[in-house]
C-alpha cells in the first residue's frame, strides 16, 4: 500500500492550477551513513590526524611558532567537517526537502539557505533509475549528474552536480511504477 503524506505548502505553492498531486513524500530524516563513508570515514580520519599531530608537534618543540601551524589548522577543519559535519549538513538538506509527483510533472522543493524547485515534465522524462533496500526504502533518480551520482550528499556546493531525484523514499517500487504511468500518460494524451 502506497503511503503519501498531504501535499505541504512547499508543494501547492509550485502548483499550477488545476493540477492535482498524486503522491508527495520527504527524503529519510535523520543522521545516516552511506556506503561511501566506508572509505570516507578512514580518509577523514588519516587527514586529519596528520596535520593535527604536526601542529601538535610544532606547537611542542622548543621553538614553537604558533603562526606555523595555521596552514596545518585548515587541513584539522576540512577533515573534521569530513568527519562529523556533513553528516549535519546532510540531514538539514533532507529535512528541507519535499518531492511531489503530479498528473503532469515531478517536483521537487529544496535548499538550505533558499529554496530551489526542480519541475521535470513526464513527457519528456528521460532516463529514471530505481534503486530499493530490502525495507522498500529507496531513490529515484531522473537522469544523470554531471558526475554520475559519485558526489557527496553534505559537501557544499556539489547539490548542482546531482541529477534531481526522490531521495530515500518509503515504498520507492510503487512511486516509481506511478512515474511510468504518468510518463506512459503524458506520451499517450500528446497523440
């Protein structure tokens, strides 16, 4: 059984008139890990130890100078928003985004700091990838990035570079089975 949440005022205030939403949904809250952060997290880790046990040294030995260690200091920041922050970054991103589908279109609503609404006609949709978990969880992606879809969810900036997509969706193999009928539809009704 699909499970839609009512349209939030994110959604009906992108609507044009007369269309009507057939599903609406968010993206998984919460902190979580992806299969990257098996590598990233080890990363993270090594570049951060190494300059932070530098600065360390620096700072230690009988000539210290504490302006040495400002540049070593950058690398200790970058890694620990490796580490820790973006996992933050990356849960207030999907807790500030809504997706919609409707008779006509795909619709998403995100951003942090502004709000960015990415509407793709079913009509001309072209390639949409279905991944699903075991739970039924899953995403749904429309498209390619500029990069595949090997970026980082949480790293400013790389938001551009993603294809649009329903994130971590709940029941994703029946959300996916209503864009095929919109897109067969949409095709159909342009006959």
């Amino acid at each position: 059984m699909l499970v839609s949440m009512p349209p939030p005022p994110e959604i009906d205030a992108t609507l044009d008139r007369g269309k009507r939403v057939i599903w609406s949904g968010r993206p998984r809250q919460g902190l979580m890990l992806r299969g990257f952060d098996a590598f990233l997290i080890p990363f993270a880790l090594v570049w951060t130890s190494i300059p932070l046990f530098g600065a360390l040294a620096t700072l230690a030995g009988p000539k210290a100078n504490p302006a040495a260690v400002v540049p070593a200091l950058l690398f200790v920041v970058i890694g620990l928003y490796l580490l820790v922050g973006r996992f933050f970054v990356d849960a207030a991103q999907r807790r500030g985004t809504f997706s919609a589908l409707t008779n006509e279109r795909s619709l998403i609503v995100s951003g942090l700091w502004s709000r960015d609404v990415r509407s793709l006609s079913l009509s001309t949709l072209g390639e949409v990838d279905v991944s699903a978990r075991a739970s039924g969880q899953g995403t749904i992606m429309f498209g390619r990035g500029a990069y595949g879809s090997f970026t980082m969810p949480g790293w400013p900036g790389t938001k551009r570079y993603l294809p649009p997509m329903f994130e971590m969706i709940p029941d994703v193999a029946a959300v996916a089975k209503l864009i095929r009928d919109g897109q067969r539809a949409a095709k159909a009704s342009e006959r």
